[in-house]
C-alpha cells in the first residue's frame, strides 16, 4: 500500500534527507510501517537514529546542518514532542540552520471513521487547540499536511524556506490518519522548489565601499558567521591581504578568518570594555553579524562610516536592533567579498598592514600570558597542544566562550563552532551530528558544568555508543553557574547578593558529570583535580575517542579565584 507516509519519507529522501533523528510515538504508526517496508524491499530511505531526548535530537539535526549545510529532519511525537524540542529550537532558529522538524498530531476522528482512528486514551490528552503555535515563531516556515495527494509539494516548499537564506528550521504536522491514507503515487520534480540563488551586494554599495577603503586608515571587518560558507573565508583573507583590512570576530559561531593571519584582531564577547581595533577603526564593515558590538560598553566612533552587508540585514526575527550604518546590502558574504576584490585598486597600504601586523604579533603575547595555570585558557592551551587540523571544536563554554575560541586559535573555516543561539545544551547532541557527518573527524567539545548539565549527557552518551560517535566532551567545572553572577554583579556590584556566598548558582554538592557519561555509554571518564593531571588525561581521553572509538568526558576542575 503506498501512503502519504511513503510519500512523506520520500520526498525527504529526495530533496538530501540521510538522517531521520526520532523521538518516536502513537502518532507514527504509518512511518514506522513505511520505513519497516521499505527496508523488506531494499528501497533506500534516510537512515532513523533513535533519540531519547528532543532536545538532542534536534541539537545532533542542527551539528549535522552546521557541518555540511546539509538539511536532515527531525521526527517528533506530537505536542508533546514539540514541547520537548526546547531551546534548540532557539538555537536552529538564531543559528539559522536548516532542519525539518516533523511532528505528527492525535488522530482526529474517534469513531473508526478513517483507519488511524483515535483507538489509545492518549489521543484524547495530547490534542490541543494550535500544535503548531508551539513553534510557529521560530519557523522559516510551517504548515499542516491536510491530505496525501500534495504531501511532497509541501515537503518541497519546506526544504525551499529551510534552505533559501535566511536559513532556518521549518515545522510540518499531519493527522494520523491523513499518514495512513493511500494515495496515489504523484513524482512532481523537486527542480520547481529550487533554493534561491544567493544575491550580490547592489554596485552603488560595492563602489561606495571601495571608494572609502581608498582612503581608510583603520578599515575594520566586524563579522560573527560569514564562515559559515568556507568561500567567504578565503575571499575575506584574499581582500585583507590586499587592502590590508583588520578583522575582529564578535561572539564568533564559526571560524570566519584564520586566527594567525597578521591582520586578524581577535574575538570580542561580553567583556566590560572597549574593544582597542574597534576604537581607533575609521572605516567599519559589519560582514554576517547579529551583535557586532555592545553600545553600552563598546562601540566605533560615531563619525566614521559603517558598512552592513549580511543574509539577514534586517533581523527579521529581532524586534529592536539596529546599527549606525548608513550603506546596507542584503547580500552573500562570499559573493560581496568577490564582488569587492574585483573592484578595489590598489593603493598604498603599507602604513596600515605594518600597523594591524604589530597589534596582532603583541595580542599574539598577551593570549599566552593569559594561559596561566588552572585557567580555562591554560585548558585550551593544553588541548590545543594535542589536536591536530582534523579537530572540530564545538564551543558552549559560557564565561569561557572567549577563551576557548581565542585559545584555540584555528586556522581552517569549518573547524570551530558555538550553536548561534542562548539556549544552553546544543553542545552534545551537536557532537554526535557532526560526528555522524565527518566520521573522519576528531569533535571536541569544550562546556561549561552547567552547560554539561544542561545537554542531557544521559542520552547524548547512550547515542555516542549506540551509533559509534564517540567525542571528548571537556566540562569546565567551576563549581556552577558563573554568568548569572557575573550578571548580577553588572548591575549590583555593591549590593546584598554581591557579598552573599549563596545566591543559587553553586552545584555544591557536584555530580560526578564524566561518571554520568560512563555509566549512559560506557565512556572514558576522569575527574582532573590537579594540574600536572590535565595533559595525560587528555592523551588518554584522545586515545579513547580516536583509538577505542568510545566518548570521553573529562571533569576539568578550574582554578576559581
Ligand atoms: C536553557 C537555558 N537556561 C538558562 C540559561 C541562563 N544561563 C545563561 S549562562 C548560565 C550558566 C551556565 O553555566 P556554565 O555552563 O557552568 O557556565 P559558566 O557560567 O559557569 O561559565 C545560565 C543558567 C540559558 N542561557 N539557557
Ligand atoms: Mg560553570
């Protein structure tokens, strides 16, 4: 029998779905049917990976998207389900990946009107007034499957908003019976819901750009994603090498310039200061930024020309933003970085490339003296000692997000991450999508206890051995939730809760977070308590992961001062 399950799964297959990640239930009789039969009959279909967790599910969908630009789906049980997809939906949503979540819905018929028929006391319970409103302001896109006879039209016009820029997560329901219906076997061609082509920068910004760089003393590149399409990476290094342009990162989600190239400045994040590049810049291009600088502590002069050009210049999903620039382009990174070496003469640049060279060579000292022992830069050092080019660093490390990506210092586009969100958790189920989509890869992942806590280890665990994707996870443990007090002291430096010893952030008395990972899936544990401890451990965790090919978790305990 073919049915719009069928039809359903196929179309994912058709338009690039490998990956079902699914949370299984009442509603997905006729999908279980389908790839059970499927699979008796040798017809390929995207491979089904249990997830105990939504949450994670969705996480491993969003690594996945982030490692390949690839769009998988994510299979959820219907409200409920929704629900427990959290904040990675956040997450998909301000990170902009591309991921088709699919929840089903309860049946709607109770009488046995249609096969699929409401026939478990559940169905009653998890039917609610507008399932999709759950998410709906997350979406690209959502939509409900009302019959068979279109479902691959649908499934098409999602993928078309998932994978058009802005990219982002999209949302598809269906009743069960609608899943069960038989239909007739319908081949529209995917070619009429093609991804649009990616727009250059309009002439007028391009010229006025080049015109300004001419005569800049200080031009500035302030970027956060452009690296999320490695062209745009060398393009920009190909433009500061002849323009001689300083790059500074802001709260990074990707690598977007190689960390020891001369004119690269460094990574700002929340620090309560002005950043020094973004001081003296007389000329500043916001390429691919959400946050380009925080105006209550850190921002450019207010007499230079900004220049905006981004996927998303309007920040479609924010309600308040905005930046003084006067030139915006909706534009592709790497196509208005092409666009840019096309058209710029050259000129003189010696005073500014000899200049950003020098600020880079003294920041280039400063990181190593800021890698003192017990710190979460001294960590990262000690990590970075041991990984090769062949590393996928996945960042959410919270107050150490800087440190970390800093630290680190990579050099390849597509080699370090953060999930482009605020809703902690990403960085496990994100590990095992990027472990599935480079097998080849070593992943690290670098946490923070509280974000450890926060990515349901349990499950995360349990899938690492159950799919064989085994990764470091290193927990910066530093006896609980720094931020929030960081936040506090902010706006209270010198009130109650900034003398008080107990304000609820402290996880004394702390799990044994590496034991939780052991005892879910059989991984490397170890606590390092002392420093001479931290580069054995990491030889030995890197000999799980790449050698026994189990995870390894290592409970780093930082020097807290
Ligand atoms: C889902 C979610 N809940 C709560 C928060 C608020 N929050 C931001 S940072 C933080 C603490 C994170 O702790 P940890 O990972 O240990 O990092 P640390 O602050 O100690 O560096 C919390 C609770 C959040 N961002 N997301
Ligand atoms: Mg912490």
């Amino acid at each position: 029998m073919y049915t719009t399950a069928m039809a359903f799964l196929e179309a994912l297959r058709e338009t690039g779905v490998s990956h079902l990640f699914a949370n299984l239930g009442s509603d997905h009789p006729a999908l279980i049917e389908s790839l059970a039969e499927a699979r008796a009959e040798g017809v390929p279909m995207p491979r089904l990976i249990t997830c105990p967790n939504e949450m994670v599910a969705l996480s491993a969908a969003h690594g996945y998207a982030q490692a390949t630009g690839r769009a998988q789906a994510v299979i959820v049980h219907v409200e409920c389900g929704t629900q427990a997809l959290a904040g990675a939906v956040h997450n998909a949503a301000k990170g902009r990946a591309p991921v088709l979540i699919f929840a089903g819905m309860s049946p709607v018929t109770q009488e046995g009107e249609l096969p699929g028929s409401r026939n478990e006391f559940i169905h009653w319970l998890q039917d609610v007034n507008d399932q999709r409103a759950i998410v709906r302001q997350y979406m690209r896109y959502d939509n409900e499957i009302r019959t068979g006879v279109n479902v691959k039209q649908l499934v098409y016009r999602a993928m078309q908003f998932a994978k058009s820029d802005p990219q982002g997560p999209v949302y598809l329901i269906a009743a069960r019976e609608v899943l069960e219906q038989e239909v007739p076997r319908i081949t529209p061609n995917p070619a009429y819901w093609p991804v649009l082509p990616s727009s250059p920068a309009p002439a007028e910004w391009i010229e006025a750009l080049a015109a300004s760089l001419a005569t800049a003393r200080r031009p500035l590149v302030v970027t956060s994603y452009l690296g999320r399409k490695v062209e745009a990476v060398a393009e920009l290094v190909r433009l500061c090498d002849r323009a001689a342009i300083g790059v500074l990162e802001s709260v990074p989600n990707c690598v977007n310039f190689p960390a020891d190239h001369p004119m690269y400045q460094g990574v700002q994040g929340n620090e309560p200061a002005q950043n020094e590049a973004l001081a003296e810049a007389d000329l500043v291009i916001v390429l691919d930024s959400d946050v380009p600088w925080i105006p209550t502590v850190n921002k450019p002069r207010q007499d230079i020309p900004v220049f905006h050009a981004d996927i998303d210049p309007l920040k479609q999903q924010m309600p308040l933003w905005q930046i003084p620039a006067l030139h915006i382009a909706r534009a592709d990174a790497a196509t208005a970085l092409q666009q840019l070496n096309e058209t710029i003469e050259p000129t003189d640049i010696t005073e500014r490339k000899t200049h950003y060279a020098a600020q880079h060579a003294a920041r280039a000292q400063e990181l190593l003296d800021r890698e003192t022992e017990g710190s979460a830069e001294w960590v990262t050092s000690r990590v970075r000692r041991q990984i090769d080019r062949d590393t996928i660093v996945l960042n959410e490390a919270i107050t150490s997000y800087r440190a970390i990506a800093e630290h680190i210092g990579p050099r390849d586009p597509g080699t370090m991450f953060t999930s482009g969100g605020g809703s902690l958790g990403w960085n496990g189920g994100a590990a095992i999508g990027f472990r599935l989509a480079c097998p080849e890869k070593t992943v690290i992942t670098f946490s923070g206890d509280g974000s450890y806590l926060f990515s349901v280890p349990s499950a995360v665990h349990w899938m690492a051995r159950r799919y064989a994707t085994p990764f470091l996870q290193i927990v910066l443990n530093n006896g609980g939730w720094r931020s929030p007090r960081l936040s506090m002291l902010s706006l209270h430096p010198d009130g109650y809760a900034s003398r008080s010893s107990d304000i609820g952030v402290s996880f004394d008395q702390p799990p044994d977070y590496s034991g939780i990972a052991a005892a879910a899936g059989g991984a490397f544990a170890r606590k390092v308590a002392r420093p001479e401890e931290l580069d054995a451990a990491i030889e030995q965790a890197l000999h799980a992961v790449r050698v026994e090919k189990r995870a390894a978790v290592l409970d780093v305990l930082l020097n807290v001062g």
